[in-house]
C-alpha cells in the first residue's frame, strides 16, 4: 500500500463489539499503535447490516489501492509514449462499460482523497 496518503495505513481491521459500537482500527505509524478509524453503532442496524458496514470501512485502504492500480494500468497520462502497448492494447477492445467503469474508478479515487 501506498504510503504518501493521508488516511491512515491500512489494513484497517474490524474489531469485537463494546460499549454499543463496532470499532474499525488501523494502524497508525506515528503512535505506533492501533488507532479507531471508525465506529458502527449497535443500535441502528440490523446485526447483518451493521457488520457489512464495518467490513467495507475496513476494506478502503484496500480498495482505494485497488482501484488507483487500476487507474495506474488504463489511462493515459501526459508523457504517455503513442502506442504503449501497456495502456493501449486493453482499451483497444474497450466498450462502453468498460470506459464507465474506468470513470466510476475516477470518481471514487477522488472522493476518497477530497478532491470533488
């Protein structure tokens, strides 16, 4: 995982239920110790509900660095060399799926760092 963001590090993990919350932890370098990154109340949610919750907290460092990878593979950027096959020979084939879905990747990127 990458180590420049400002989240913190993951993997974030789902701890066991108190005090009427569900923690969500992860690692924290500075402290050097593990830090609650998020908290699933007991009350409000249906057990299975509030559980898939917390798992997909615990799953966003994971998932952002799933999708930047993505991002990384597909899309051309300035500097680009033309014809890298790398980049080109996958959306050569592209539909418009495909293209849909490089954009959702897009978007979550950038609303998991603040930046739309």
């Amino acid at each position: 995982m990458k180590t420049n963001e400002e989240h913190t590090l993951g993997p974030w993990t789902v701890q066991e239920e108190y005090d009427g919350v569900l923690p969500v932890e992860g690692w924290d370098e500075g402290l050097g110790d593990y830090v609650e990154i998020a908290r699933v109340s007991l009350d409000i949610l249906e057990p299975e509900q509030r559980d898939a919750n917390a798992r997909l907290i615990a799953a966003a460092p994971e998932l952002l660095a799933a999708l930047e990878m993505i991002q990384e593979a597909f899309v051309h950027k300035p500097g680009d060399v033309k014809g890298n096959k790398a980049r080109t020979a996958p959306l050569k084939y592209a539909n418009a799926e495909f293209s849909a879905a490089l954009t959702a990747a897009r978007l979550a990127i950038e609303k998991a760092k603040g930046e739309k």
